[in-house]
C-alpha cells in the first residue's frame, strides 16, 4: 500500500562533468509503507557529497550510476516512523544510503547504523561522525600513515574532509598545513581547525609558499584536488613520503582526460607512495573510526563547520555549489 506525499529529487538527465540543478527534478512520489523486515524512514537530514559528481557519471566510476528517473541517491539520516524489522523501534533514528527524499521505505542492507548520540547533533552523523569525518580518519591513518613530526599538507583544507584530516593530523603530533581558496578559508584553518599554515591558492603562488611552510618538505600529501595544486606539492615530497588520493575536485571533466606533469619520475627518486582509497571499502570498521572520532568531537579536539540549508528544494543546485566553493562547513539539507 502506498500513498502520495514524498518528495523526491530523481535524476533528470546524464551530466557531463559537474550536475547542474537543470539534471534533477521535484516529484511528488509514493510513501510505501514497509514489508516484511523492512522500515518507513522519514528522512530529517540530507548529505551532499562532492562524490555525488560521480555517483551520476557514466564512466570512470566505482559505483554503478545513478539511473535517469531514479531517486538520487544520498547519505541520510531519518526517524523510524513504522518497523517489521527486529531490533529496530518506530522513534529511533537511522543512517543510511535511502536517497534525497522524504520519505524511504527501506531493508537492513540499506542501513549503516543507528544513530544515538543525544550530546550531539543529528547532523554530525552525516559530516564529522560521517562520511567525511570516517574518510579523514581511514585515508590519514591507514594510507598515509602518518609519524609525530612529520608534515602533513592537505588540499581543501577547509572542507568538511580536509578539516578533520590536518585535526587527526594534529592529534597525531604531526606539523599540519592547509591549502585552501580564498582568504577567509585559509584563516579559518589556522583560527578553528589549528593548522599550523595555510596557503590560500588563489592568491598565492602555491610552488613558493610551500617552500616556505614546509622548508623541511612534505611526508604526507593528503590530495582532495589533483591537478595543479598536487603538481605543486609533489615537487616537495620528502623520501618515503605518502600521497593519498581522496578525491580530484579541480577536475572537471575527465573526457578527455587532462594532461599535466608525470608524477612517475618524483615517486621513484623520493621513493614515494601514490594510493586511491574509497571509503565504502571500510564499511566493515567504521565502528573503530568512530570510536575515536566521537569522543574527539565531544572533547573538542576537532571542530566542525556545518552549512545547513532548509528545504528539499536547495537539493537540485547543491553539488554545483559545492564545487562553486560556496560552502563553509559541511553541506546538509535540513528537511521539514
């Protein structure tokens, strides 16, 4: 049985490049109520996600696409409004990929966990007890392995995932710099998130403050951006130095693919490490990264920023503006 009142953002139409709000599209769905082992989630936050860019690309991905006329899909965090499931009660709030929607009508595989922090926001389960927080703390700590005294440089610094990761960092007795875009982001890594430097790269020459932040050279790179920027750093790679690859933002398009530097020769005479990591390959542990990243955020030896937006509609236009570099925290949509 099911009847109308959810509100979802389906796929309009295959990007190229970065989605535009012209590829998604507001209908009035169904509201299913749940079968045997399943729930009724209301949905009360929704993630945006830089990765979403490649969740509706039609090649060179890691996920099957998104389908046109398909619910968009997305990290939420929602209310158990009805349960056929055990151990699962009406009342109780859940995370999961259930998609930008009001309502979702969902099965245990869809799960990540229950959400029961009460000391916290429920949003945090989507940002810094998150996706980002979880991608900071397995791509910092399991790829790059850092050392205390080492220096740890970090692209989009600013960001919701760059932020934790010079924080870890920091906690780790490491010496943290961040490069960002924009005056007010560089001094919000320095001010809030404690990096000992930050290199804002739209005003400076990127090559030459990083000869002065980072005199001793760089052991970790943690890369959220590739191009031009990471051509930069890896010019300061020490030997035996890690570059771990979280994301390629300043990419627009990978068809064709950009030319630039060959990186090959810098990792065989520093003796260097280059590795990709997807996150969902650590789903099976995500209870140790938030064993440490909880009591971290309620100590406050990580700080976040969030940037919540009220209403289905900011959804259609919400990667674009991630990549715009209008955000200052991590992007939520709040709904009704």
């Amino acid at each position: 049985m099911s009847v109308a009142g959810n509100r979802q953002v389906l796929l309009k139409s295959r990007p190229t490049g970065i989605p535009q709000a012209e590829h998604f599209e507001i209908v009035d769905g169904p509201i299913s109520q749940p079968g045997t082992e399943q729930l009724l989630v209301r949905n009360l936050y929704l993630s945006v996600e830089p990765a979403m860019r490649g969740w509706v690309a039609d090649v060179g991905n890691y996920s099957q696409p998104v389908g046109i006329g398909e619910v968009m899909r997305s990290l939420t965090v929602g209310r158990i409004e009805a349960s056929n499931l055990p151990g699962y009660e009406r009342g109780e709030f859940v995370k999961g990929m259930f998609g930008w929607q009001d309502y979702a009508t969902i099965d245990a595989a869809q799960i990540e966990r229950k959400v029961a922090d009460p000391d916290l926001p429920l949003s945090t389960s989507l940002g810094v007890l998150g996706i980002n927080g979880l991608a900071a703390y397995f791509g910092l700590l399991e790829v790059g392995q850092p050392r205390p005294g080492e220096t740890v440089v970090v692209s989009t610094a600013a960001g919701s995932v760059g932020s934790c990761v010079g924080q870890i960092a920091n906690i780790m007795g490491c010496r943290t710099v961040g490069i960002a875009g924009g005056e007010a982001k560089k001094q919000i890594c320095t001010d809030e998130f404690g990096f000992a430097a930050a290199i804002d790269y739209k005003s400076e020459d990127v090559d030459a403050a990083l000869t002065t932040t980072c005199a001793a050279g760089v052991d970790v790179y943690f890369d959220n951006t590739a191009g031009a920027i990471s051509d930069a750093v890896l010019r300061h790679l020490n030997v035996g130095a890690r570059v771990v690859i979280c994301g390629t933002a300043s990419v627009s398009n990978w068809d064709p693919a950009p030319l630039g530097p060959r990186a090959e020769r810098i990792l065989l005479t520093r003796r260097a490490r280059m590795q990709g990591f997807v996150i969902f390959d650590y789903a099976a542990r995500y209870h140790e990264a938030l064993a440490a990243l909880t009591p971290w955020v309620r100590n406050g030896l990580i700080q976040y920023r969030e940037e919540i937006a009220e209403g289905i509609e900011h959804a259609p236009d919400s990667i674009a503006s991630l990549y715009r570099g209008e955000n200052l925290g991590k992007r939520i949509i709040k709904l009704a």
